[in-house]
C-alpha cells in the first residue's frame, strides 16, 4: 500500500478513558479512523460502550470497552492493565474522563469537591503511572482539560476550574519527567461544546454570543485535535495546553 495510504495511527495502540460518549466517544472513533486499536473505559452505559464497540468493529476497526470509576485508583490501574495486556503495549494514552459538579462556594459540598478532584486530576496521574511501564519512546499523552483554567465564566465553576488549572499544570511538569524518554506529554483545552455536559438550549444561548465563530464547538472538531496530537506529525509538541474554543477567550 503506497504510505500516502496507510492511516497515521496504524499498528498503534490507544486507551482513552471516558469514552462511551461525546467527546470521549468522538476521540474514540477517530482514533480508530486514523487506524489505531482502541480501548476505551466507561462508568455506567455499559449499552453504549457495547453499541461503541460494535460501530468500529463493523467499519472495520478493532476497539474494547472496559468499565473502570475514574475515582477508584484500582479500577484505573486494571483498566491499563487490562489495555495493555489486550493490545501488548500502550501508545497513546488519552485522559479524557471528567466530572463537572457546580455550585458556589457557600454551599460546595467537600465531597463533591473530593470527587471532582479525584476523577478530574487524581485519575489522569494515576493512568499515566500505570502506562508507563507499557509505552515506548513515541509515546503520546493527552489529557483534556478546559478554557474554564484561564476563565471561569460563570458562577458555581471554581473547583471545575481548579482542576482543569491543575490538569495543565500537572501536563507542564510532566514533560520534564518524560522528555527524555521520548514521550510528549499535552493537554487539549476545549471551550463550550456540544456534549451531554453542555445538553441545555439555555446553557448554549448564554454561550453564543461570548464565541468569536457564534456556535458551540462539536465533540469531532476536539477529536480531531486529539488526533493531531496523538499522530506523527506532533513529535515537537509537548508541554502544551492547547486551546480549542471558537474563540470564547479572544
């Protein structure tokens, strides 16, 4: 097959956790597109991860679901685990599970807060511990944070965006950790999109008009960045948190 042919991910491996629906769904699928086996981690529609599965499978792909709570630590090390073994190696790490959990600060419930904490940052760290031992030099992590880290917006955000703050921090500090071993480390931003997190007509017309291209992004524009990120022709880009917003912050 002449090399203008082959997908850019063929022969790699991937695992994207959160990934039975919206942007997580829509990493999977390109990912899978672009020619990688993918398996993806789920907390609760084990029909949709099913339905997921059986969409790439019948285009010709090779995907796995595998249900793992991001805030449990030993389920996100048995979901590598059990990624790694299923494919034999790990290159592309995305960490692409989240919870947003709003409400201000008066009232913010320390639970919530410890929940939101332990899938939004705690989780991504722990996968990327539990992946190492399984990627070689070349290997990609991505983590998807959000514009909510340089700006709130709204009230009842502040711990959302905390952990989103931290998620590029933690990016940033991770490439010093793995540079030298080949492997870039990044973090997509994405500003409002059109998500089961963002599912109000409300919520969406308030948006509008803060976005310089007047819509909401769809969940494929932020996979096609992911993908960017995750293929070859990204190999001088780490560090970064990369903004992808229509605008919402110019």
């Amino acid at each position: 097959m002449p090399s203008s042919l082959i997908p850019p991910l063929a022969g790699k491996a991937a695992l994207v956790t959160g990934g039975s629906r919206g942007i997580g769904a829509a990493i999977v699928r390109r990912l899978a597109q672009d020619g990688a086996a993918v398996a993806f981690t789920y907390s609760a529609s084990s029909e949709r991860a099913a339905a997921l599965v059986a969409e790439i499978e019948t285009e010709g792909g090779k995907a796995r679901a595998i249900r793992a709570d991001s805030a449990d630590v030993d389920a996100v090390k048995a979901a590598v685990a059990e990624a790694a073994k299923a494919f034999s190696r790990i290159d592309i790490l995305v960490n692409n599970a989240g919870i947003l959990i709003r409400n201000l600060v008066d009232d913010y419930d320390p639970a919530d807060f410890d929940r939101m904490f332990a899938v939004n940052v705690r989780a991504p760290f722990i996968a990327i511990q539990a992946a190492l031992p399984h990627m070689r030099a070349g290997g990609r992590i991505i983590t998807t944070g959000s514009v909510t880290a340089d700006r709130s917006g709204f009230p009842g955000a502040s711990v959302y965006s905390m952990t989103k703050g931290a998620v590029a921090s933690m990016t940033r500090g991770l490439t010093r950790d793995l540079g030298p071993r080949g492997i870039t480390v990044n973090a997509v931003q994405p500003g409002p999109t059109a998500t089961d997190m963002n599912s109000s007509e409300e919520g969406r017309a308030l948006t509008r008009p803060l976005m310089a291209i007047g819509r909401v992004g769809e969940d494929h524009e932020v996979a096609s960045l992911v993908a960017y990120l995750a293929g070859p022709e990204s190999s001088f880009i780490t560090g970064s948190a990369l903004t992808i917003d229509g605008g919402y912050l110019a």
